[in-house]
C-alpha cells in the first residue's frame, strides 16, 4: 500500500488482458487435471481471528502502528492512528477500525492500523478477510500483507502484497496489487475489479489471495480476476518468503486525495474476520 | 458504466467466454453482472420511441402559465443509442408561444410496478450547458410521489443522469414516468436545444447511502398558538451513487413517515402538514423507509391564540399589505431576508396559520422589510393617509425598546424615506396593540407614489413580535362646521377669514408671495362661506414656497391636537405640510397630510399628537402646498380655509 501506483494502470491494461488471458488458459487446464490438489493446497484453515470477543482486538493477533510515521507513512496520509477504542473495537462479532475528525496530536484525522507483525507472520496460503468498507472522498482502507524482512532489507525488495484497496470515492471498485524491485508505487503492478452493480460500503464482500510459489491469484467473492507470476513483474520475485498482515483505514494521502466537503464522518470499516488457510 | 461494460464486452467476446469457463470449472463463478444486464420491457419509458405509453404520453405543463409546447418532438438525426432522441428546444423568455418548457411522460394506463427497481437513468446532452430539472412520479394526479433533481447542468456530449427512487417499495401503482422543467434564466435569456434519450427505470444495485432531510436537515423551533399550520418543507434525500458522487433529489411528503412526539399538543399528516392543537411541546419528526431524517421542528404552544382586532376600515378606503380583512396586494416578500445587511430576523416567509388567521411571527428580530419593488407593483398611497399595523409582543417591553417603521418610496431610483418609531410606553406584551400612523408623520419620505420597501426595525430590542394588519388607509373625515369669525375680536383659532376688522397677518415667502385673504372661488360643498385664503405657486417657485399666518394668541392643543384644514387643490394625492412655530421660530413642529382630490373644497387633518410640545406656544402656522423636496413650483392656486383643532 505504498505510494500511488495507479498511474499506469491504463497503459497496463492491454498487456494484462492478454497476460490473464494466456494463464487463464494455463488455469484452465491446471483446474481440470489436477483440481484435488488445488483445493486441498488452500482449505487448511491455519490461522484466523472471527472477532468475536467483544472489546479490544486479541493482543495475541494484533499490534498497531501509532502515529503518523514518516511523511504520513510514506503517503501523506492525514490520520494520526491510534490504539483507542474509538479507533479500534470488535463489537458485536466486527472488528470495527473508526475514521474520526477529530483534532488530535496535531492531526485532523484519527484511525487505526492493525499488524499481525512479530505474532503471525506466514509465507504461502490463501489470505483472506470478510469486509465491508466505508465510503467518502479520502477514504483509503487496505487489507495487504509486508514482507517479514521489511526492517531488514527496506521496503520495496521486502515485498508488499495488497489483497484489498478502495478509495471511498470509487465505491464499487478495488483494486489487487503487487510491490517489489523495479515495480513499486507507481510502477506496481495492479489489476482493479468494478463490482458495477454492488457496492463495497453496502455490503460484506470476501477479499483474498491465493499465493503459492511464484503466483498469487486475486478474488473477490467468488471470482478470480487476476494472477501475478515472475513473468509479469520486471523485478525480482520477492514472494517467496514469510509475510505478515496488515488492516488499516487511512483518510487522505496520494492513492485517492483528501476528504471534501461532501465527506461524512465518522466512517467505519467493518472487518467480520481474516482467515489465513494453508 | 452499464454501457461501457457493454461495450468492452462487444470488444472482447473472446475473452469474456473463456474466462466463464475457466472460473466455472474453478468452481468460482463469474461476477453476476452478466445476470443483472436484463430489465423488465416494463423498465422502459423512452428508447427509440416511447414504450409502453401512448401516443399521447407527452402532457406539457399549462400553457396558460407560459409553458411552450411547441418546442417538444422526436429527433431522428440525434441519438445517444439507436436511431432517435426526445428533442426539446427552449424559448428564450420573450416567445410569443411560452418562456418556458415542460412537463410529463405519463402511463396513461393503470400505472406501473416500479418496485423492482432503484433509479430512473437517461441521457442527456444540450447545445450549451444549461441548468435542466429532470424527476419522476409528477402525474399530475396528486404528485404523490414526485422526485425532482434540479439543477442538472447539460453537457455538450451525452452524459448519464441517475435519479434515484427514495422508498421504491412505494410505487406500486405510479404514472409519472418522466418529468423535465427547463427555461433559459440558467443560459442568461438564451434559447437552446437538449436531447434525451434511453429513459428507463433500473436496479442499479449501487444507490446507496441515503440520507432523507425534513427542512433541508435543520432543526427548527417555533413558538405558537393552538390552532397554528405549520408545513414541514425542505424535504431531500442525498444518495451516493456508483460513481462514487452524492446526488440531492426534492422528494415529495409522500415518501416520508412523519411523527410527533407529543399529539396532545401538535399533529402531523401525510404530507407533512403539522397542526397545533394544544398547550405544551412536541417535535416533529420522519423516516424514509425506516431511515431517521435529519432535521426537526419542534413547537412550543402557548395554547389559544387571540386573533389581531378585526379592522373596520371601508375597504374602498384600503391598500392593505397584510390581512385577512381585506384582499392584499402582490407583495414580493414579508421578510426580504437582507442578511448581507446584517439581517438576523426570522418569520414571514410564509407567515403562518392559526385557526385560519394568517399572522407574521417575526422572530430574531432587528429589522425586517416587507417587499413591493422587484416583480410586483409598487404601493402608490398618495390618497391614503394613514398606515395601520397591529403588533404583539412576545417578550417582556423594557424601557428603552421601540420598533421603528420605515417606510422607502422609490426604491433605489432617487428613493426617500420616512420613519416613524413607536416607543415602550406603545408598546404591549402578550397582547395586539393597534397603530394609526399618519403618514405626514414620515416627514422625509416626500412623495409615496412608489412605496417599495416597508420596515420594521428593532436593533434586536425587541425580537419577537407577531405582526397582522398591515394596510394603508384613507381616513375619512366627517366635515366640521364651517367657522364663522366675522365676530372674533383676535387672529386665533378657529379662524374662518370672515371677519372685516380684523388683520389677517399673512405673508407668502420664496414663491408664494402671492397670497392673501380673497373670495372663495367654489363657494360649494362643503365650504359655501365667502372669504378664504388663496396661495398662488409661482411657477419656478422653491418646492418650499409657502405661507405663513401670525396668530395673536397660541394654538390650544389641551384638548386635542387634530389640526383641521378645508383646502382646495388643483392636484390630488399632493402632500400639504403644514408647520407650527413659536414666537421666535426656535421650536417648530410640522406634518404632512395629502389631498385626496381636485378642483373641490375637502377637510384635511394634521394630528400633531405625536409631535407636539405641550410647553410651547405655537403661535404661527405655516402652509406649504405640494411640499416635495426638489419640486418647483408650477404656477398652480391653492385655497384653504376653516382652520381649527378638532376634538
């Protein structure tokens, strides 16, 4: 979910449809001859947290990040984020990450950022959360997963996987995203999915991933809208080893702008689990 | 965004078929647009001709209130989609056959089921962009269900418009289809073209986020009397639409469920229309389907209301403002809400309704003006000679409060004006005190031919009164004896100029030099007698060309102070100033009264009793005809006669 990497979606989006065609093809034929495996590879349920317990995310499964990091973590994003339960609370069976206008240590903006870092850190699975979004111009919620050797190696060579970005200003629309070496922020490679004719604040949908040894596959619900292999990346391939997740809620910063006048606050994203299959 | 979806389909037949397979033998389905692409015919209102509707189904707004309805057709050069458009070209204002255009689609048969759906879409695109209002459910049937989207800014390319149904579970039964409303004031008086085309109701799936308002989402107070009408307006719902954009539509009472918190004290019904029925509190409030509106009204009842006194003025006598006695003249507003000026008043647009007595509650009071200048007449109430209003307060009158009336003639072309302040001590709280005004007490206004503004003033010191009964009137005065002085042994009132001994001590100044003692030259009427005062205005004259007459002894204001003339003019509707001074001219004290006639003897009155000293000996009065400041004198002769002090 670093910097803006939606610039050259456009001039992609050729290249990628001839790109999903050609491996959905190879798919195709995985699916047929050896579908078994495949399901099987991603049905072991390994790691999950429901939400269920009313309260405070489990200290077990969450830490947060606090503040306003570097440059608004890298993205002039506006919020201070926050470990508070006005930022961050499960409430009847939702883990519920609030976007407050509100000043606070000299932000205008309050919300939350919730890591499994250094509690469930993971390489391959099929990744994925149940949520529901908020909605307004400079809403920028991301479910996405950091490689474990961020602090080692610096991001992009660590890797960054974005399962799930919205801006509230494109309500039907998400997008699925890869970073790395010589594919970051704006060079990132990225596939957008338009439910057309529903709506990602009205209603729960299932964001996820499915990542195996060079692939990882997109879907929303029940469909599957992109597969991002070596071959599609002019990098290093730097999906190959433990990552960790990552929830947030940003207001502002550079993927969708700030909130307008038309903006209604507070705004909730509601999360009703993440589930981690091997 | 269903079209282009088309269309990327069209471009990529291939593609989409292959990838159904793939995620079909994946066990993932693909996405279910591909299922939602089909509507009802039912769904269709104009395509590439009207569908399901007669040929009729077009029904324009009243050409008799200036809709044109020659500017509606077909075009079959222009489509956004197939092989035709609605077209429709608006008149510019001065068309002989309609200013304006519009009206509505309409299902001259049972009506259809629209619940399955979230939204009527079109496509519009203009010659020029223009501000068009486009809506539904106007059937001309009661509107019960009618949504308008105004404002909606053509663009020179097609471009989709989306109005969305606030509650579609209402429309089980609906006939109007489409509706648009367009006029020029948006293009400056600039006729131009539009095009509407693929008008259908749809399931977008994505209108969202619904947020009804009652009152435009404030939340309102009014104090009130059992028996008051209130009606709950400003009703909107805000959705967010697929496209990530909020869209405001006007949406009729029907969709809304309103409530009162308290129904001893007010009820509210189906349209939104709140009647007080008892002493106390109570909040009014609604829902749209199931969804808390923004926005209030809560009133606080005082319990019975006593109605303003019930005026008994002739009504050929009357230009009356505001009154349920009388038939009104058009105003442009009773509160022209100046705030840029500073303006914090409330109340008056509309007044309100309490027992079928229409009343104006102005509230936050500092000053208020009352309207007759834009688009309606100005007052001419040269024959009138008072100004009536009646004034409740509804606050405790300290000393020191005073409500000032103000009134403008001529607004903002060489416009004068005149005030008049009534003080505390006039004041009453809790009940309707009643104000004759004479109009010469509004000394600067100088003429009243064009009264354009009336105000109420109060510098916040009084801020909430109710006001009823605003009208000007002509007072009619019963004659008074005529006055025979040919006895007197003094020059003091009543004078008649009969006397021969005696020395009338007249002198005409700055144009009127000419004046003196002389024979009446209509002995009829009301003033037979044989000798009056005749004033000649030279032409060229000052406008305060004048005369005056030294008494012997002082003017006795202990009883009364109406000051009576019988006068005689060439003009009617002509101020007559008439100035009392003492000795040495330091107090003087002067009223305009005006001429209601011509080429007669009639009596006119000067009430000094808002204006006079008590402590001074007014000793000399002083006459000057057709006293408009800037005005020369034209050579015309005045007659007056039969001055006294009336009781």
């Amino acid at each position: 979910m670093n910097q803006n990497k939606n610039q050259n979606f456009i001039s992609k989006f050729s290249w990628l449809m001839i790109t999903v065609l050609t491996l959905s093809l190879f798919i195709f034929s995985s699916c047929e001859t050896d579908e078994t495996q495949e399901v099987v590879n991603f049905t072991n349920l390994v790691w999950e947290d429901d939400f269920n317990a009313n309260g405070a995310p489990n200290p077990g499964n969450w830490t947060y990040d606090i503040g306003t990091g570097v440059d608004g973590w890298g993205n002039g994003e506006l919020q201070y984020y926050t470990n508070r339960a006005e930022n961050a609370v499960i409430e009847n069976g939702m883990l519920r990450i609030t976007a407050r206008q509100e000043n606070f240590e000299g932000s205008q903006y309050t919300s939350a950022r919730l890591l499994t870092k250094g509690l469930f850190e993971k390489r391959y699975g099929r990744f994925e959360a149940r949520m529901k979004l908020p909605w307004g111009q400079g809403m920028w919620p991301a479910f996405w997963l950091l490689g474990s050797d961020f602090e080692e190696v610096g991001w992009p060579q660590c890797g960054e996987i974005d399962v799930m970005e919205n801006r509230g200003s494109e309500p039907t629309i998400i997008s699925g995203t890869v970073h790395g070496p010589g594919y970051n922020a704006g060079l990132s490679i990225s596939k957008e999915y338009d439910f057309v004719n529903e709506r990602v604040d009205t209603d729960f949908h299932v964001y996820g991933i499915e990542w195996g040894p060079n692939y990882i596959n997109f879907y929303v619900d029940d469909v599957l809208y992109n597969q991002i292999t070596p071959e599609d990346v002019p990098g290093e391939w730097v999906f190959n080893d433990e990552f960790y997740v990552i929830i947030n809620l940003a207001v502002g910063g550079r993927f969708g702008g700030p909130p307008n006048e038309n903006t209604v606050f507070p705004q909730t994203m509601y999360v009703d689990y993440v589930r981690v299959y091997d | 965004m269903m079209r282009e979806k088309t269309y990327k389909y069209r471009k990529f037949p291939a593609f989409l078929a292959m990838v159904l397979l793939i995620f079909t033998s994946c066990e993932r389905d693909l996405d279910e647009d591909a299922d939602l692409a089909t509507f009802p015919s039912i769904a269709e209102v104009y395509t590439d001709n009207p569908v399901n509707l007669t040929d009729e189904f077009f029904i324009s707004f009243d050409p008799a209130e200036g809709a044109n309805t020659a500017g509606f057709g077909t075009d079959d050069n222009v489509a956004y989609e197939g092989t035709s458009s609605i077209r429709i070209d608006v008149p510019d204002p001065n068309d002989p056959g309609g200013s304006f255009i519009g009206g509505i689609f309409k299902d001259r048969g049972a009506g259809r089921n629209l619940t399955g759906f979230d939204a009527l879409t079109f496509w519009v695109k203009g010659s020029t962009s223009a501000s068009v209002e486009f809506g539904f459910g106007t059937d001309f049937e009661g509107d019960k269900y009618a949504v308008d989207l105004a404002n909606v800014t053509l663009s020179t390319y097609w471009r989709q418009v989306i109005i969305p149904i606030p509650d579609p579970a209402k429309l089980v039964q609906e006939k109007g289809m489409f509706k648009f409303a367009a006029g020029t004031i948006s293009t400056g008086g600039l006729a131009y073209t539009f095009w509407i085309d693929e008008i259908r109701f749809e399931k977008l799936g994505t209108v969202a986020q619904p947020r009804p308002k009652i009152l435009l989402g404030q939340d309102q107070f009014q104090q009130t009397f059992n028996g008051s009408q209130l009606n709950i307006g400003g009703l909107t719902e805000t959705f967010n639409l697929g496209n990530g954009q909020d869209v405001t539509v006007n949406v009729a009472p029907g969709y809304f469920d309103f409530s009162s918190s308290n129904t001893a004290v007010a009820t509210v019904n189906e349209f939104g229309a709140v009647t007080v029925v008892g002493a106390g509190t109570a909040s009014v409030t609604a829902t749209l389907a199931g969804i808390d509106a923004e926005g209030s009204l809560t009133v606080d009842s005082q319990g019975e209301f006593q109605p303003a006194p019930i005026p008994d003025e002739d009504p050929v006598n009357v230009i009356s403002i505001f009154s349920d006695a009388y038939t009104n003249v058009p105003v442009d507003y009773y509160n022209g809400f100046f705030n840029g000026d500073g303006q914090t008043t409330q109340g008056g647009a509309p007044p309100i309704n309490i027992n079928g007595d229409e009343v104006i509650n102005y509230t936050d009071l500092n000053f208020v003006g009352i309207g007759t200048f834009l688009n309606v007449p100005s007052i001419d109430a040269t024959s009138m000679t008072h100004l009536h209003v009646d004034i409740n307060v509804q606050e405790p009158v300290d000393p020191g409060d005073f409500i000032t009336l103000v009134l403008i003639n001529s607004v903002g072309n060489d416009e004068t004006s005149g005030s008049v302040t009534i003080n505390s001590a006039d004041l009453v709280s809790g009940e309707w005190g009643s104000y004759d005004i004479p109009l010469g007490e509004f000394t600067e206004l100088g003429s009243r031919d064009q009264l354009g503004l009336l105000f109420f003033v109060s510098d916040a010191s009084i801020s909430n009164i109710y006001v009823d009964n605003i009208y000007y009137y002509k007072e009619v005065i019963d004659p008074s004896p005529n006055v025979d002085d040919s006895a007197a042994t003094e020059v003091a009132l009543p004078i008649g100029f009969q006397s021969t001994t005696l020395t009338y001590d007249i002198i005409g100044f700055e144009g009127a030099e000419d004046t003196s003692v002389d024979a009446n030259p209509d002995p009829s009427g009301i003033n037979p007698t044989s000798r009056v005062v005749r004033s000649l205005k030279a032409s060229g004259g000052q406008f305060f060309a004048g005369s005056l007459l030294n008494l012997d002894s002082p003017i006795d204001f202990s009883a009364s102070q109406k000051f009576r003339m019988k006068v005689w003019s060439p003009k009617a509707g002509i101020p007559v100033r008439v100035r009392l001074e003492d000795q040495n001219n330091t107090a003087g004290i002067e009223l305009d009264s005006n001429t209601t006639t011509s080429n007669v003897w009639e009596e006119i009155e000067w009430d000094f009793s808002g204006v006079y000293n008590p402590s001074v000996d007014y000793v000399r009065i002083v006459v000057f005809f057709e006293f408009i400041p800037g005005l020369p004198g034209d050579g015309s002769t005045y007659y007056y006669d039969d001055i006294q002090i009336v009781d």
